[in-house]
C-alpha cells in the first residue's frame, strides 16, 4: 500500500505543476495580446 500512495501523490504533483504553467502560458499571452492591442490601436 505505502508504494502505491507516494506514486500517486508524484502524478498528481506533476499533473498540477503542469496545468499552473499552462494556466501562466496563457495569461501571459493573453496580457501580451491586450497590451499589444492598446498600443497598437486595435482597441
């Protein structure tokens, strides 16, 4: 039992890790892309 647990708990850490820099990667395109726009004048 105490082999399966921490295996898991790894995946889930990666598992989370993964969907914050996903999360990240498309903020930061998104406040790229707005500030673009207002610079450039599309908005």
């Amino acid at each position: 039992m105490s082999g399966i647990t921490p295996t898991r708990r790894v995946r889930h850490e990666v598992r989370d890790g993964l969907l914050v820099m996903g999360f990240s990667l498309a903020t930061s395109c998104l406040v790229t892309l707005v500030v673009m726009a207002l610079t450039t004048g599309w908005l």
